[in-house]
C-alpha cells in the first residue's frame, strides 16, 4: 500500500466543506478535515480481524512528520501483537492513577493499591474478629515494621526479598516472636489481595523457613502452695489504688487471661447467677466462668467505684480505656515477685497444677482455663457439659485460697 502520500502545503491549504472529508497519506493514516476548519490525525488498522480507529492528534499541533512516527510506532504494536487503542486505554488508566495518587499522597494517603492500602483494607475486613486491642497491636506493628520498607511498594512490585528485608532487623534483633507474627500478617494480607484479584501469588511464603524458629518461654508461675500461700498474703496487703487492688486480688480467684479480666464488663456480669461471661478472641467464643463467693464479694465491694461504667477495671486515666495491660504486672513486682518469679499470667498455671493434684477433672479444668475447641457446635457442648462441675471447682478453689493464705504450713 502507497504511504507518504501527503504534503504539508496540501494540509495547510486544505479547506473545510459542507461535509468532513479525509486527506489520505496512505496505509491507514489520513487527516479528516472537518466542517469546522479542525483538522484531525487518524489511523486506521485491523487487529484480530476488526477494524478500529485511533486518534494521533490535532493538525498543526501534531504535524505531517509527527504523526507519520506515531503512525509507524502503532503499526509496530500491531506486528507485536499489541492493540494500539488498548495500549493508550493503559496509559490514560496510569494517568489517571497517578494523578489520583497524587492527590492521595497530599491527603496523607497511601497509594492505590500499594502494600499500605491493601494492608488498612484488610485490617478493616478483620477488625470485628479481634479485640480493639488485638486490632491496634496488628496496625501498630504494620506500621512500625513493614510500612518504612515496604509500604510505598505495589503489591505486585513486593518480590520475597522485599519482605525479608523488612523482616530481617527484627531477626537480628532476635524478636523472633514480633518477626513471626508480622510475618503471618504480610502473609494474611497477600491472600486478601489475591482473593480480590490484586496479585496472583504470595511471596512471603518462601520466606518463613528463613525466620528462625522461637524458642518457647514458658510464663514464670508458682507451683508450690506454701509459696503461692505466701504470694496471696502479700496481695492480701497491697497498698495499690482500690481499683489495682481488687483486680490483684481477683486474678487468683478467676485465673482467666490477664487481658480478660482487665477488660471485664460490668454488662458481661450477672452477679445473681453468679457468672461471667467474657468473649474470648484468642479462642472466639464466649466463656462462661462461674463466679465463686470470694469473687462475687470482690466485685460487689469495686460495683459502687466503677459499676457506672463500662469497665470493672477503668483506667486510673479516666480516659474511658481498662487500665493498662501492664498493671498487674507492676504490682507483682511492686511485692518482689520479678518476671522469672511469677508473672500475671502465672495465675493460670498455679491453677491448673494445683487443681489436677487435687483431683478435679481435667477436662472441667481445661473448659476453665477456655482452652475451648475451634469447633463451636462442640465448643457449646464442653460448656454445658462440664458447667456445674466448674461451679463446684471454682468454689473449692477459692475456699483452698483462703485457707492458704490462713495457714503457714500445708500439711
């Protein structure tokens, strides 16, 4: 086919008629006078056996010259197999993208689409499946650890190394624990962005055999009853604030996760049947714990300090929040009991020990201690099965306390 037909003294001279017209330059490219005196560039190609048109400018912005290489830049995308007019819809859609990215960032947000947009997006999708403060620990971390490296990043740009890279402080660090954990969250929001059609594959799967395995550490917990006798008359006799001081002293009596009885609700408590029953996140059910006479006398006595508000055990802040995961902590300390003594989670191994020695049965005790099966049919079963044994369990437990904090010398 002839090309290269045209002048630019024909363009120029080109008038408008009482229809639009074209000025062939041949195999495909013409210019189309239009009845308004606009001249336009054109291009006319076959590609998969359909016809289409492109435009490739405005006469005499583009010129004859101009748009003869634009015309020879899309004729080779068609023997590349590339459709010129899908190509231009890729670049207008990255136009777009940038410019809203831009708009994005001046707003102090992040990009489309980029590792910290998906990262916020799941956080939301899987804020009702953990407490608040499960929910603020995950973002915290992700922000603090994985945003600085990788956050900017298009999730399909991320490659394993990438992830490596923003793990690899902490393993040198040997938070091996943060590392896993931060870990399994990238990991958890590649599967999100694959679900919605964001990327095909997860490259932090390669690397986990790169973090080193965690050593487990058990909580420091006291096993021996005159010690533990000796570690509940000293909690008997803590000058802490009211508030500290009837949780301290109620942590024995219940030995439910620290963050669970920080976080008790007064609307999760029916002082008359004597229960409480707390949602539990870390295994997702709600627990039912028996509350003994020593536990229903603890509460009563904090009811007409905190029983308007939402927390059994407000912050000393009076900022709405529970007081801080820390507390019970500090108190332990405050008596000389440090970390590799006993620690606040310790309530629950001392319980569990002690109540297997006396016999109690372990199954009764485990439904306690909310070690509930994934399988929530099953999960409902073991509570109502084991619920009257536990209300007798948890009444001669605190009874043992008592006497042990009465006597020096257990027989």
């Amino acid at each position: 086919m002839a090309k290269e037909l045209l002048q630019d003294i024909t363009i120029r001279s080109s008038k408008p008629k009482e229809k639009d017209y074209r000025l062939s330059d041949g195999d495909g490219l013409y210019i189309l006078i239009k009845t308004t005196n606009a001249k336009w560039w054109r291009l006319d190609y076959t590609f998969n056996s359909t016809r289409k048109t492109i435009s490739l400018g405005t006469y005499p912005e583009t010129g004859l010259k101009t748009a003869r290489t634009k015309a020879t830049i899309a004729r080779e995308n068609i023997a590349n197999n590339i459709d010129p007019s899908d190509l231009r819809k890729e670049k207008k859609i990255t136009s777009q993208k940038i410019k809203l990215n831009a708009e994005r960032s001046d707003n102090g947000l992040p990009a489309i689409n980029s590792f910290a947009d998906v990262a916020m997006k799941w956080l939301l999708s899987t804020s009702h499946l953990t407490s608040e403060t499960t929910h603020s620990k995950k973002t915290s971390r992700l922000e603090r650890h994985a945003f600085p490296t990788i956050g900017n990043m298009q999730l399909t740009e991320i490659k394993s190394s990438d992830i490596l890279h923003t793990l690899q402080p902490l393993i040198n660090k040997l938070n091996l624990e943060t590392a896993h954990r931060l870990h399994g969250e990238i990991s958890s929001i590649f599967s999100y962005a694959i679900v919605h059609n964001l990327t095909d594959y997860d490259p932090s799967q390669p690397v986990a055999k790169q973090i080193p395995a965690q050593k487990v550490k058990h909580r420091a917990a006291i096993i021996d009853p005159k010690l533990f006798g000796n570690l509940l008359r000293a909690i008997t006799n803590y000058h802490g604030t009211f508030v500290v001081q009837n949780a301290f002293r109620l942590s024995p009596h219940l030995f439910q996760r620290p963050g669970e009885i920080r976080q008790m609700l007064w609307s999760d408590i029916d002082l008359i049947a004597a229960e409480w029953k707390p949602y539990v996140s870390k295994t997702d059910f709600y627990h039912i714990v028996p509350l003994s006479d020593q536990a229903i006398r603890i509460l009563k006595e904090i009811k007409p300090l905190t029983g308007r508000g939402t927390y059994v055990f407000p912050s000393i802040r009076g900022d709405g929040r529970p007081m801080s995961d820390g507390t019970i902590r500090t108190a332990l300390k405050c008596l000389g009991y440090n970390s590799d003594i006993m620690t606040a989670h310790g309530f629950r191994t001392t319980a569990s020990t002690l109540l297997n020695e006396q016999g109690w049965s372990p199954d009764a005790i485990e439904r306690q201690l909310a070690h509930s099966p994934r399988d929530k049919v099953r999960a409902a079963y073991n509570r109502a099965q084991y619920l009257e044994e536990r209300r007798r369990m948890m009444q001669s437990w605190s009874n043992y306390l008592d006497r042990l904090i009465e006597i020096t010398t257990i027989e």
